[in-house]
C-alpha cells in the first residue's frame, strides 16, 4: 500500500489530499476562491496567490486528520509544478519541500494537465482506461487533444490556437451579463433557453487536431453589438454594459447557441481523432468535462469506451495530483531538492 499526500495550488483553487495505491481517495479537501474573484470577473494572481498562503497549511493538516494519518505514514508528497500561475505554484512547491524535508519522504513534481486525466484513475466503481487512449483536456487555459499509450507516455496531437475552451466560456459569459465563472453560467443559462437560437459558425480548422475559439467568441460579439444601443456602441471593448441591447431570451438563446458550437467542436473532433488513431478509449478531463452538454455529446457520438470523471474530480482537487505523483513514484520520477515551478509547462 502506498499511500500519497497531494498538494495543488495551481490557480485559484487550494486543496491537499491522501490517495491510496494512485485509486483511493482517503481524503480531499477543496478550498474555493470562486467568490473571491467574481467581483474582478477572473483571477487576479496576487489575490490568488495570498489566499494559498492563508489556507494551504491548514488543509494539508485536516487532509492528514481524516486520513487518520501521520506524517511518518506518508510514502511520498505529490505537487503541482504547472502550468500555472507562478506565484500560486510557488506556495505549493515550497510548502511540499518543506515538508518533505521535515518528513524525509521523496517528493513528485507533477504536470497540472497530466493530472487531470489522472482523475480517471480515482472513479473506483469502474476498470481503469486501457491504452493507448486519446485524452480531451477542456479547461480554462488549455484544449488539448492527448495520446497516451502509458503511464508517463504522451503525445499532444492538437491544441488550441488560440483561447482555449473554458476561457472562451468566461469572455462570453461577460459578455452576456451572466456571470463569473462562465462555463456553469452559460450551461445554467443555455438550459432556460428557448428556440430557435442563432446559428453561430463551427471553427472545424479542417485538416488539423488543433481547436480554435476566439472567432466563435468575436461572432457573438458581433451579434451582441448589433443590438447594442447606440449610446453604448460607442464603448471600447467587451464589458458586462454590452448586454443592455439585449433581452433576457436573446441572452439565454446566444449562450445556448454558443455552448452548441463549443460542444459539437469538442467532441466530433475527439472522436474523429481517437477513430483515425486506432486508440482503445477516450478520457475526458479538466473544468470543461464537467458540462452536461458535451459529456452527452460524447457519450452518444463515441462508439469507444468514454471515461468521465464525477463533477468534483473536472474542476482543480489534488486527489488527481496525489494520483499522478503515485504512478510517478513507482516510475522513479521523484523530484531533486532544486525542483521549482514550471507556469508554462506542456504535456506530450
């Protein structure tokens, strides 16, 4: 039995967890900065980063509470090196180290993107996903398209170009008036909607793995602009005020309408991908997968098996770091004592 403490402070989300044998959640702990950021509409790094400092201590301690463990019980401690925000890694990192230093146990950096798939491993009412599988990691900063063959083994085959899916949600749902964070705004909003709804245009970049979202994100601009009183038309740039032309149903029916471009994307390109690639599985991860929409999208288009983690393991936990630092430890990959934060570390 090996038994890991994970550590992620990433972006705005702290949280520790013990994970047994990279499968079992012993503890996890999630400390949101969601009500503090929706003021500023995103997260603003300093405030994130002081807010690690405040709450990480004291979760590392409860994690290990519920646990029921020490910390000469731990045989490792796994933690976030990024991608990320550079302050609010740096608060994870150190305080790892630290730790494993006081508690002589090896320490496993992890790759924040790897950990997301990663989340699949901890649904323990299913089979762990075969390889090789083709992974969809949907988030606020990144929309890949990931081949796995195994454990530690990956190959990006597609990225954004530009912004990635759930930062696209954000931008339209200030746009729209709706709210902060956009991905569960617009899917709230998107299920009140009433059609017909505007048929906005499908960035397909035919030909290429890659996705890309800022067009389909300028397309609902345009429509919002267009009904945008003229006294306002004349504000630069898109702010919550660029919602005053339109009417509630018009919102509702554009967020429905944008969610069913982002959706159809995402996953006929997944399974296209995962067809040409002769892989065994599809996984879904990050933020994104936590969307009703896409996750059925995928479910009704996929004729290979789908692996979804639970809502509470899309958003950032680090039950899904302490999981990738346990395949990482048995790999041998613990980290030297000069290890520091990555901001903009890739997978594959």
């Amino acid at each position: 039995m090996t038994t890991i403490l994970g550590i992620e402070t990433s972006c705005d989300d702290t949280a520790a967890a013990v994970v047994v044998d990279g499968r079992h959640i012993v503890s996890s702990l999630v400390a949101s900065q969601e009500a503090i950021h929706a003021r500023f509409g995103g997260v603003v790094p300093e405030v994130a980063s002081r807010q690690h400092l405040l709450q990480i201590v004291p979760l590392v301690e409860e994690a290990l509470r519920r646990a029921s463990l020490a910390p000469q019980d731990l045989d490792g401690i796994a933690v976030t090196v990024g991608p990320g925000l550079a302050g609010s890694l740096l608060v994870g990192v150190n305080l790892a180290k630290g730790l494993a230093l006081a508690w002589k146990c090896p320490v496993v950096g992890v790759n924040h993107l790897e950990s997301h798939i990663y989340a699949n491993w901890l649904v323990e009412s299913a089979e762990p996903p075969p390889f090789p599988l083709l992974a969809l990691i949907a988030s606020g900063g990144h929309t890949d398209l990931i081949l796995m063959r195994d454990h530690g083994s990956y190959r990006r085959l597609g990225a954004t170009r530009d912004d990635a899916a759930g930062e696209a949600f954000d931008k339209v749902s200030r746009l729209l008036g709706l709210g902060y964070p956009g991905g569960p705004a617009i899917e709230q909003a998107a299920a009140q909607a009433e059609g017909p709804w505007p048929k906005l245009p499908r960035p397909w970049l035919r030909g290429s793995d890659d996705f890309s979202f800022s067009g389909l994100k300028t397309a609902v601009l345009r429509l919002v602009e267009a009904r945008r009183p003229l006294s306002a038309s004349s504000r630069s740039g898109p702010s919550p005020s660029a919602v005053s032309g339109l009417g509630r149903p018009e919102a509702l029916g554009l967020a429905a309408a944008f969610q069913e471009a982002v959706v159809e994307v995402l996953a006929q390109k997944t399974v296209a991908a995962a067809q040409r690639r002769r892989v065994r599985a599809i996984v879904l991860a990050g933020g994104v997968s936590a969307n009703k929409a896409l996750r059925q999208a995928l479910a009704e288009l996929s004729p290979l098996p789908l692996f979804i983690p639970p809502p509470s393991l899309c958003t950032d936990n680090a039950a899904m770091v302490a999981a990738t630092g346990y395949y990482g430890l048995l790999r041998g990959a613990t980290a030297p004592w000069e290890l520091d934060i990555r901001p903009n570390l890739r997978l594959g």
